[in-house]
C-alpha cells in the first residue's frame, strides 16, 4: 500500500491494517458518531437562541421553519423531511397551534390528512427568526475558509447521494 493510499484510509481502518488484528472501533474516528454529535450539538446550541428568545422549542423550531419555506404540508411530509417522529411532529403541530402560529386545512379527498400553514403571526415570527439563524450560523462559520465551507457541503452532499444509493441497494433486496 502506497503512502498515499494510506492517506485516504480513515484512521480506524488503518490501525485495523497496521496491528493485522481483531478490528477495533474509535469511536471519536467513527464518522456516524461524529456527525449524530456535531449534529445534536449544533442544533442544542442554536436551540438556545429560538427558545430563550423566541418561545420555542426544537419540533417547533423545525416546523415553522419548514413552513415558513413551504407553506401546505402534511404533518407526515415534515416528519419525513425534518427525521422527527411522529409524536414529535404531532406535539409540535399542537403547540404551534395553541400559541396561533400555525392552522390545519383538511384534505378534501382524506380527512385524516391536514395541510398546514403558518398564520399571519406565525409568519412574522419566522421572518423575525430567519436573520438571528444566518447570524448564528454565520458566527458558526466562520470557523472555515471559503474553500472549507464549498468543500463542507460537497462531502455533505456526496455523502447524502451515496446514503441514498445505499439505501435504494438495501430496498431492492
């Protein structure tokens, strides 16, 4: 193996080679871990700035901000889009409502589906929240170069296509 195919090989993988044992898992080298962890973290911490200033919590936050982009779906669709359950999705809906953010419209052709949207202060909630999200993220950031940030999203988005991939395979069997 070449230096540079050594380069390329994740950390763990190249410990397995070296020692030419039992496989071992670092878990802080393990790219699943690493991503659920940078994931919750970033999003406990921007957490923070919507509930203390805005009133809501992290389903809400989700909800509205999927809304506030494509007003009109189900609760199913933003389970599906946001990865949260459907209790989460239902308990958010609920609370949403409650506080006048948000309405449900029934489907004409099947009543246990509801459309939602968000209300006229719910709107402006979102567009009050929308400059303190690019602020943060902003401040988040600037932890990377321009070419760390486009490299960021390319590796994102490589690995969303090959997720996909990998899932399609799994599908088929």
């Amino acid at each position: 193996m070449s230096s540079s195919e050594k380069d390329k090989l994740p950390k763990a993988m190249l410990q397995e080679a070296q020692l030419e044992k039992e496989p071992s898992l670092i878990l802080n080298q393990f790219l699943p871990f690493r991503l659920v962890n940078i994931a919750k973290r970033v999003s406990d911490t921007y957490s923070w700035v919507y509930n203390r200033e805005f009133g809501l919590s992290i389903p809400e936050w989700r909800i509205l901000a999927r809304l506030g982009e494509q007003p009109g779906l189900s609760s199913k669709l933003i389970g599906e889009i946001t990865l949260m359950d459907k209790s989460k999705v239902s308990r958010g809906v609920k609370q949403l409502e409650d506080k006048g953010l948000l309405t449900k419209n029934k489907d004409q052709q099947d009543n246990r589906v509801y459309y939602l949207s968000l209300t006229e202060e719910g709107q402006q909630l979102y567009h009050s929240i929308v400059p303190t999200a690019l602020d943060w993220e902003a401040e988040l950031l600037q932890a990377l170069d321009v070419s760390e940030y486009r490299d960021l999203f390319r590796v994102l988005e490589k690995l969303d296509r090959r997720l996909e991939d990998m899932a399609d395979k799994k599908s088929d069997l």
